[in-house]
C-alpha cells in the first residue's frame, strides 16, 4: 500500500553545519554564501570573502534557502573586529547585525546594499539615481574601530519570566538580559533600567529627548501584571501602555507620573512628542533630514507644499516656516496621538492645517489637485503604487522621498518613475551604526525637466 506522502514531515535542517565562502552582503544584516551542493545560506555574523563554518538557524531540506550564523571564522576579512558589545554573536543580542564590522566597512556594506536593491527593483544605476554612493555617517559618531557611538534615544527593552530587562534575539521572542546596551545613548543609559527587575512587565522603553532634560518609561505590563512602583536613577516621567490596541490599531498610553511628552528640539524650534509617539531614534537625525529635505526641494515663499506621514510635524512646520504666511501646508498622519501633537506644534502657523487617517485614504478626500512640493516618510512598508500615483498626479515640482527601508525606497522609486517622476539626486545616511539599517532622502522631478536638465 502506498505511503501518504501529504503527512511527511520534511527533515529540518536546523544545527547542521557547512564550510563555506561568503559571498555578497544582502538585504537583511547577512551575506550569501552556498553550500557545495548548491544550498543558498543567508550567512550572519560574517563578511564578503570570508571562510567560515555556518550553521543553520532555521530551514528545512526542501526550503529555497537556509538562514544560518557563522559559528567559527576559518579566513577572517581584513574589515572585521571583536565585537565590542559582550552580548553580540550567533544565538545572542538581535538588535545589531555589524557588531563585528569597522565603522567604515559597516558603511560601505550599506551602500552595496542600496545599489543593488536600486538595480534590482527600480532599474537604477547609482548614477540614475543621482547618488554618489556614499553612505554618510552622522557628525560624531565617526569612531576608531573597536568603539561604538551612543546614538540611540529610544531602546525597546524586552522583559523576561524572571523579570530582568533585555533585548530580543534575531528573529526570535527570546529575550538576551544585558546589563548595558552599548549603542543606548548615554542619557537612557543613566536611567538604569538594566540594572533593576520588572516583575511583571512586558516591555519597557525608555527614551530621552535631544535638546531638553526630558526622560520617559513607557511600561507594556503582562496580562494580569501590575505596574511597579518606578525609582530610576534619574528624574523620568512614566507612561502605561495597554498590550491591547485601541480605536484604528494605535497603541493607548496613559500617563502615570511626570510628562506625557518629551521635548525635541529641531530646525530652531521645540517639538511635543506624546509618550508612544514616533521622533528619529537618532540624537542627530531630525536636524540632518529637515535640512537634506529643505535643500533638495528649495521652498518659495507662497507655494503649497504636502507632508505625508507627516508625524508629529517636524516636515510641515520646516515647510511652513520657509513657504511665509502666503502659502499653505498639508500634512495627514495616520496615528491620531501624532496628530495631536503636529496641531499643538503647528499651532503659530495659521497656514497649516492637519488631517488624521491613513494617507492612501485622506489624500483623495481632500479635494487637493496641484501642490508645488510634496514631503512624504512612510513606513518601513513604504507608500505603495496608489499614493505615489496619487502624488504624481499633483504635479509637484519637486518631490521629498524619506526612507529608512531600501527595498521600499527602490520599489516606490520604481512606481514614480512609471508616474513620470525621476530622481534629480539621492543621500543616504548612515542614522543606525552597527545595524543593517540607513536612512535615505531621495529628491524627485518632473521627468521632462530632468530631460531639459533644468
């Protein structure tokens, strides 16, 4: 009698090992490589050209590719160093993929990265693109090898059963406890939220603004879970958020003790960003973007500019600013927290005016038919066919594309140019050290004027 062969389990993989040579570094945090029989491995914790022996973390023998760590380095790169963070490596700390890379190589893996999704998904050379291929470090975090920047203000601490705080492994819910996250800014640092115990909490984090003394908690409690009573080694506001989401998927937090926003400071001005609320993870990011955006689309006094995903405001209060009380500003954001904070922050600027629901929805609904420039920072998703045809069909002159995905950066790019909009030119920017991820400012224009060269 015939086996049923619907019911086979397919053999998994997981553990076994290859030597192999490492190929190209891919989107992702890891590098190609392939097995003598053919296997693709996506290969973390190495670099292009290395020996290694690579074993998998997840694949079974009918699965189109493996996912594996380097487990021992047989032919190191001349770009590699020890990790500086004990809690970097195979099995440990997800949240950086270049612990073990120099700064500078870190940048240029990222740059290969960005051609290649540039070529794959949006038919563009660098030089299409109007990028000179470098990935720009941020002022003061160009670090001698061996040392890493504190450059993040936000950090997501994970909480596991026995109550010590953590970050989560790749691709995992498994929590590594550490008791110092090397890339943490120091003013998170100094609140001491590694060094305490969380019974009963989920997540915790912990923020602190660029620009004022203001330091926040946000504190995700299990099911059941009290929230503790918080002493921290620095004065800090403490928010609740609830596990559950509320009214159009958005988080709901409430303010326990102190502030219910932090106050960044950016472009000359001060900005509320309510606890929860979405503002760059990077001390230094909110200034080089608004000034990378203001650059590359020239504002004139009078025109009529859009900001969408417009978050708190940083984008269309920069464009109000420089487009003078005759002309007028836009911006929709989805999260209805972000929306009360951009009106509280554009509240001098009578010209502003801010519309909250989902961008693909809103911006049909506003009746809008021209605008002369158009800012746009959508999620890591990007903003997909129908919003950049929506777009286009503004005929902006010039067009503000903020990314922090390249694969979605390249596919909008792709949907813009089918729209007849063009780069006029594209910086990239390295706002996550030690990570796979960068951030990018791409400016568009009419095609026809990049065709005339103006």
């Amino acid at each position: 009698m015939a086996s049923d062969t619907s019911t086979t389990e397919v053999a998994s993989l997981v553990g076994q090992e290859y030597e192999v040579e490492v190929g190209p570094v891919a989107h992702g945090g890891h590098c190609v490589a392939r097995t003598a029989e053919g296997r693709v491995l996506f290969v973390r914790h190495t670099l292009p050209g290395e020996r290694v022996v690579a074993r998998v973390t997840e694949g079974h023998a009918g699965a189109r590719f493996l996912r594996a760590d380097a487990v021992r380095v047989l032919t190191a790169s001349k770009d590699r160093v020890p990790a500086p963070c004990p809690f970097s490596g195979p099995g440990r700390c997800g949240g950086c993929d270049w612990q073990h890379v120099k700064p500078g190589a870190q940048r240029r893996l990222k740059g290969e990265v960005l051609t290649e999704q540039l070529r794959a998904l949006a038919g563009l050379t660098p030089q299409e693109a109007g990028w000179d291929g470098t990935v720009e470090p941020a002022p003061g975090d160009k670090v001698p090898a061996g040392q890493v920047p504190a450059w993040r203000t936000r950090v997501q601490y994970a909480v596991d059963d026995e109550g010590r705080a953590g970050l989560r492994r790749h691709r995992s819910h498994e929590v590594e406890p550490v008791d110092r996250c090397l890339i943490a800014a120091d003013e998170v640092t100094e609140l001491g939220v590694e060094g305490r115990s969380w019974p009963g909490i989920a997540t915790v984090e912990a923020a602190a603004a660029t620009g004022s003394s203001d330091r926040m908690v946000v504190l995700t409690p299990r099911p059941g879970g009290r929230l503790p009573l918080v002493a921290l080694e620095r004065p800090v506001s403490v928010m609740r958020a609830e596990e559950s989401r509320g009214r159009g998927g958005e988080q709901q937090v409430h303010r326990v003790h102190g502030r219910a926003f932090l106050r960044e400071r950016a472009d000359g001005r001060t900005w509320r960003v309510s606890g929860g609320g979405f503002w760059q993870g990077h001390r230094e990011a909110a200034g080089l973007l608004v000034d990378a955006v203001m650059r590359g689309l020239t504002p004139r006094k009078g025109e009529m500019a859009l900001d969408l995903y417009c978050g708190a405001g940083l984008f269309a209060g920069a464009l109000a600013d420089r487009v003078g009380e005759g002309g007028a500003v836009l911006g929709i954001e989805a999260s209805a927290r972000a929306v009360r904070d951009a009106r509280h922050n554009l509240a001098d600027f009578p010209r502003v005016r801010v519309e909250q629901g989902p961008v693909a929805r809103v911006l049909p609904r506003t009746g809008i038919t021209r605008a002369d420039l158009v800012v746009l920072d959508p999620p890591r998703a990007g903003a997909g066919h129908e919003v950049v045809r929506r777009i286009a069909s503004l005929g902006a002159r010039r067009v503000a594309y903020v990314a922090c995905d390249p694969a979605a950066l390249a596919r909008d790019l792709a949907h813009f140019r089918a729209a007849g909009y063009a780069p006029r030119f594209l910086r990239a920017f390295d706002l996550f050290p030690m990570t796979q991820h960068l951030e990018c400012v791409a400016i568009l224009q009419p095609m026809r004027e990049r065709a005339s060269g103006q």
